[in-house]
C-alpha cells in the first residue's frame, strides 16, 4: 500500500480531522498503512451520522442515507463505483462482506431521522451494535482481525458506542430526540455499567485483534465510569475527558499496543 495520501486521503483526513477529533487523533496515532484503511472508513461515517441532521426534511434525509446504500451495493458487486472522494477510496479498501455490515449501519441510521424512543435498553443496544459495533468491526477486520475476533470487537465496539451517545445526550435532547428508553439516574448507571462489562470482555483477549483499529476506544473507560457513579452528569454534559487525559491514554496505548 502506497505510503502517501492522494487527493481523496487527503480530503477523508480533513474530514474527520474536523467532524471527530478523536477518531482523527486515534488515525494519526496508528501507523501510516493503517490510515489509508481508518481514514475512508472514518469519513464514511462521518457523512453517513450527520446525514440525518443537515435536513428538517424527512424524505431528503432518506434520500441521502439511500444514496450511501446503493454506493455500498455498487462496492458489494465488484463493479463500477461513483466518483466521489470519499466512495472512491472506501471502494479500494473494502470487501464485499464489509460493505454489506456497513449497509447495515446506514439502515440503522435511520432511526435517527424519527423522534420516537428506542422501545427498549435492548432496541438501543441493538442500534449501538449495527453503528459504532459495526464500524469498529469493519476496521478491525480489514486491519487483518479473524472472524474469531467479531465477537469481542463488536462488545467493546458497544461499550465506545454507548460512551459516545452519553456524550450526545444533551445535543440530542436540545434537537427534540429521545434519546434514552428509561431516563432514570439508577437506569443510566446500569446502562453504563453493562457498557463497562462489555468493554472488559472485548478487552479479556486481545489476541489477533490489530491495535491500530482499536485505538479509538480511547477515553470510553473514563466516561462510562463517570456515567456509572454519577448518571446525572450525562444529562448535564459533564462526562468528556479533559483533552489532556484523553491524549496521555491514546499516546500510552499506541505505544503498548494495549487498547
């Protein structure tokens, strides 16, 4: 794999650099092979997220989420794929199998076009699982993880899935979304405590699963044990680590190895 970026890297790093810095930083921190993986897949969803929010329209946010399925189908054929500069790259890097789990996560993306609740802790699991899970997986497979890895890829994947939508929480309580089944203080600290159990059984072997695709769970441990001992500080938005914090623990486990 080539070392430099083309204009299309380029474009996919810049991106994510300003969408989400921490999966920016945690790119950067990777070794330079790997980011021409990270990158696309990062910038990929980056449009995919945001693609329900640039519009008050439903049907347009259905539109732009249908046009991310069929470019995802047209890399899942093997065949010709539209130009764009971010397709483009995601189509050198995927095989068919992980366009087919990230059309999944563009399907559960759609859920974010509703205002209904998650019906369950189980439906938003559900949710966490087809999105950050899915993503993670995809990452870490084409960094060379086995198929005896998914399962704790995906667990950890949803303990930084559910980190991130705590995160969330007040933005998406501003835009009119409900974004937790069960608001309750004594429900949230169980929520993030499952997280933290998940976290543990993705981290219980760390056997062929490639460091570098696993480096943007940075910071989850900290803001699901905030969440668990204090659930009212994901209501308050109190939960991000200081930047300072959240670099030492990425530079630390780029270094070991030990995500």
């Amino acid at each position: 794999m080539a070392s430099e970026f083309d204009d299309d890297l380029t474009a996919c790093a810049a991106l994510v650099e300003k969408a989400d810095p921490l999966r920016f930083r945690a790119a950067m921190a990777a070794p330079v092979a790997a980011r021409h993986v990270l990158f696309p897949l990062y910038a990929f969803n980056v449009e995919v997220a945001r693609a329900p929010w640039v519009t008050g329209e439903p049907m347009i946010a259905e539109m732009r989420l249908q046009w991310w399925r069929d470019a995802l189908e047209e890399i899942a054929a093997g065949g010709p794929v539209r130009r764009h500069e971010v397709v483009t790259p995601l189509a050198r890097v995927l095989e068919p199998a992980d366009a087919r789990v990230l059309d999944a996560l563009v399907e559960a993306r759609r859920a974010d076009i509703e205002t209904t609740p998650f019906e369950d802790t189980e439906d938003l699991l559900g949710y966490l699982d087809r999105t950050a899970a899915g993503l993670l997986w995809v990452a870490a497979r084409r960094l060379g993880a086995g198929p005896g890895a998914e399962a704790r890829v995906r667990s950890a994947g949803v303990a930084q899935g559910l980190a991130s939508w705590f995160r969330a929480i007040p933005a998406l309580e501003a835009a009119g979304k409900h974004p937790l089944p069960d608001g309750r203080p004594e429900t949230v600290a169980e929520l993030a405590r499952g997280g933290l159990a998940r976290l543990r059984q993705g981290r219980s072997d760390r056997s062929g699963i490639p460091a570098a695709a696993m480096l943007a769970l940075a910071g989850t441990g900290h803001v699901l044990k905030r969440a668990a001992s204090d659930p009212g500080a994901v209501a308050r938005g109190e939960l991000d680590p200081s930047p300072f914090r959240e670099r030492i623990e990425l530079a630390a486990r780029a270094a070991t190895g030990r995500w």
